[in-house]
C-alpha cells in the first residue's frame, strides 16, 4: 500500500465519520442552521456545507 492510498483511506473515513456526526446530532436535536451544526459538532462551517450539500445531492437522486 502506498502513501497516497493510505492517505486517501485516511481522508474517506474521516469524511464517513464527519457525516456520520452530523447525522447523528440531526436525529438528536432536529433541524438545525448549519451555523448550530458547526458548534455542535465541532466541525467547520466549509465542513458542514460541503456535507449538506452531499447529503441534498443524494437526496434528489
């Protein structure tokens, strides 16, 4: 295994487990803005938005 694949493992399941937190504290708390998100997860803003962004893109398909 090379770095690059090790490296890009390592990014997949960060961003898994970033999104698995964020659904998490959706089915806690219900809707939030992705400004309450962000504090309640401990992610950034650019984080959360490019995960809503994800997850309503999978929702249209």
């Amino acid at each position: 295994m090379t770095i690059e694949t090790t490296q890009l493992g390592s990014l997949t399941s960060l961003r898994q487990r970033n999104v698995s937190t964020v659904l998490k504290v959706l089915r806690q708390h219900g809707g939030m803005t992705q400004v309450e998100l962000a504090e309640a997860t401990l992610l950034s803003t650019a984080t959360i938005s490019s995960i809503v962004r994800e997850l309503s893109e999978k929702k249209r398909s």
